[in-house]
C-alpha cells in the first residue's frame, strides 16, 4: 500500500495545466529548501575547511607536546632519551631555545621571536622543512631563516645580512638570510626566525641548556594522555603543555561559531518548511474532490494522511537533492579554482578552504527531512479529517 500512497503523492505533487498557482509555490518551496540546504553546505564547509586547514598549519609549525624547563633544561640530552625510550607514542624530539629578539636590516627594525633549533632533529618534529620557500635548514651556522612576512617587512631576501639584538642584557649579532619559510599562518610568518640551536646558546650565553624540548605523536588528537605520562615520568619537574592547550581558545571559538552559524542557518530550512505546510494546505483544499473520491472508494483516513505526508517528503527532498547537488558544486569551483581571496593579515589564511565530510551531509540531510515532516503533519492530518460525501457535495 506504501508504493500506492507515494503514487498518488507524486500525482498531486505533479504539475496541472489548470492550476499554474499551486505549481508555482510548489517550486518555491522546493527553491526554499535548496537554499537552505546550499547555504548550509557552504558556511559548514568554509568553518570545517578554516578550521582544519588553521589546525594542520599551526601543528605543523609547533611540536604537538612542549616540555618548557623552569626556566632553562640543563640534563635535555638525557631528559630526551629518557623520555624516547620511555614513551613509546613519541615519533620525534627535538631540543629549542625561543626567545623575543628585534630583527634590524638595512632600512627596518621589527620585533618578533627567535628560534634556535637543532637542524638534524627538528625535521622530526615539525615540518619546518616542507614549509621552506628559499633556501634550506641544512648548515644553519652562522645563517638565519625568516618567515616570509617578516622578510617582506624588513625588506631582506637570501644572503643579505639581518641583525639581532637580545637578551637580558641587550646585544646584538649579525646573520646571514639564509632562507624563507612560508606557513601560510599570518602571525607565524610575520614574526619567526630561526637559527642553529648552538649559535643561540652562544647568543644569549646559557652554556649548554636550553628552554624547551618539542615533541612529535604519533597521534596528536591523544596528545593530553601522552602529556600526562611525561608529567608523571619527569616528576611534575617540567612545565608540559600540549597544541590544543595552547591553541584551545582558537579553536573552542571556531567550533562554536560552526555550530552558532549551523543553528541560524537551519532557520532558513525552518522557514521553508512552513512553506511546505502552506503548499500542501493549499493542495488539500484544492483536492477536496480527490479526497472525496477516495475516501468513497474505501480509503482510510490514515491512508489519505500517508498521501499527504508523503507528498510534504517528495517536496522536501526534491529541494535537498537540488541544494546537495548545487550546493557541493559550488564548494567544488571554489575549493578547485580558489576565486575567493583573504587578507591574511586579518584571516591568516590567503584562500577560501571548503571542506565537507560524509558527517556533514548526513546531519544536513537528517535536519532537512526531520524539519519537513513536522512540517507536513498538520496538512496531512487535515486532510484525512475531511468528510467525503461533503467534499463531494460541496465540489
């Protein structure tokens, strides 16, 4: 009886020569919830690409786990194999020195942060080495990487000369560009520099300690319990911090503008429905004689609700077939040809990223239908009410 119901729903959902008005907010409604369903593909797509794309670059360009000394890290090379050796999630570790410099060239003085890395390790660490536009970590002595921001700012480029100066008591030294790294993270490109782990002990006088030691997961979403094994393995000694706790504020204020931006946005669905609920009120009174004939003809009024909810559902999905498909389009052109810039400086990203998972179609779809037939009970539920030898009478 189910594929007679729907048979005769798609009859009334069907356009008639005679009554153009009906045909006409019939598509409307459609239209409405294949905007709904558009605009929901794009947003949610934009919020999951931003935050992902944000997420894969910052992670990227910091250890997934930091052990900070309290201030400095004497013993690091043995606090090092001590931790590989006892922690067996960790895929790299790698020592540092970061300290807040001012960058002088020849037409330019800027503040920004300076790194001193171990070029042989910090490739297992970060990916530092992928982000490289110039140049190379390869035999950093004596030479300094800049971000591709802060090159530009100090207007410097590969074998110029930049000076440091640093320090608790203030001194300076000079380096040679030695190449530029580009993450594509706006605040990261415009104030890192990095050179040799030794060259920076030998800056800021420290002997050999330094201030941190980064390390690499095997899975950085299972990084607070590796965390917690490196806490209890060093006796609370050291201060150990993980990427989603010093980037839990970003990314806390994304996922909940994602889901601010999903809940407005399904009121365009909501209001489309109710369009829906309006076409099929407008349907059941102009099918009253319909509705007479087959009650007359043995129908039952839950079988006429069926026809009527199921002609709701035909719309509905009509309109999430057509906002799927037009909509997963349009992220697929501006994900392939990227037409649609950023201003770095405000975005830290220089293009639109889309970004939709098979969850994402899922809820979306789910919504949709769960919206429309709450939508089309009433309409149906007005219909089965009607008396057939009055339908028919008053026809």
């Amino acid at each position: 009886m189910i594929s007679y119901n729907l048979f005769l729903s798609r009859k009334f959902t069907g356009r008639k020569e005679k009554d153009s008005f009906l045909h006409f907010i019939t598509l409307s409604s459609i239209a409405g919830i294949a905007i709904g369903v558009i605009s929901l593909i794009l947003v949610i797509g934009v919020m999951s690409g931003f935050s992902k794309d944000l997420k894969r670059k910052i992670i990227g360009a910091n250890p997934t786990i930091t052990v900070e000394g309290r201030p400095f890290i004497r013993n690091y090379k043995g606090l090092m194999e001590k931790i590989k050796n006892n922690v067996k999630e960790v895929e790299g570790i790698s020592p540092f020195i970061s300290t807040q410099v001012i960058y002088r060239s020849e037409k330019y003085i800027l503040g920004g942060i300076l790194k001193g890395i171990d070029e042989k390790r910090e490739a297992q660490v970060t990916n530092l080495t992928k982000f490289m536009k110039e140049g190379s970590i390869r035999n950093l002595k004596g030479k300094i990487i800049l971000g591709s921001e802060l090159a530009k700012e100090l207007e410097v480029k590969v074998g110029d000369r930049v000076e440091i100066i640093g320090g608790l008591i203030p001194r300076q030294r000079s380096f040679i560009v030695g190449g530029i790294v580009e993450y594509g993270v706006y605040s990261f490109d415009v104030s890192m520099g990095f050179v040799s782990l030794s060259d920076l002990q030998e800056f800021l006088k420290i002997g050999d300690m330094v201030y941190g030691i980064g390390i690499k997961t095997e899975n950085i979403y299972n990084s607070e319990k590796i965390a917690q094994k490196i806490r209890i393995l060093t006796g609370n000694k050291y201060k150990v911090s993980t990427w989603i706790e010093k980037n839990k504020i970003l990314f806390s204020a994304l996922a909940l503008e994602k889901k601010a931006m999903a809940i407005i946005l399904s009121l365009i669905i909501l209001v489309a429905s109710f369009n829906i609920a309006s076409t099929l009120m407008i349907s059941v009174y102009r099918k009253v004689k319909e509705i007479g004939i087959l009650k007359a003809i043995g129908l039952s009024s839950r079988e006429i609700r069926k026809i009527f909810f199921y002609q709701g559902l035909i719309l509905g999905v009509k309109g999430l077939l057509w906002g799927l498909i037009i909509g997963s389009f349009l992220a697929y052109l501006v994900r392939k040809y990227q037409f649609i810039k950023l201003p770095e400086f405000v975005y830290d990203l220089s293009r639109l990223p889309i970004e939709l998972s098979v969850f994402d179609y899922l809820w979306i779809s789910v919504s949709v239908i769960v919206i429309v037939s709450f939508a089309s009970i009433y309409p149906a539920i007005r219909a089965s009410k009607l008396n057939p030898a009055e339908a028919i009478r008053n026809e």
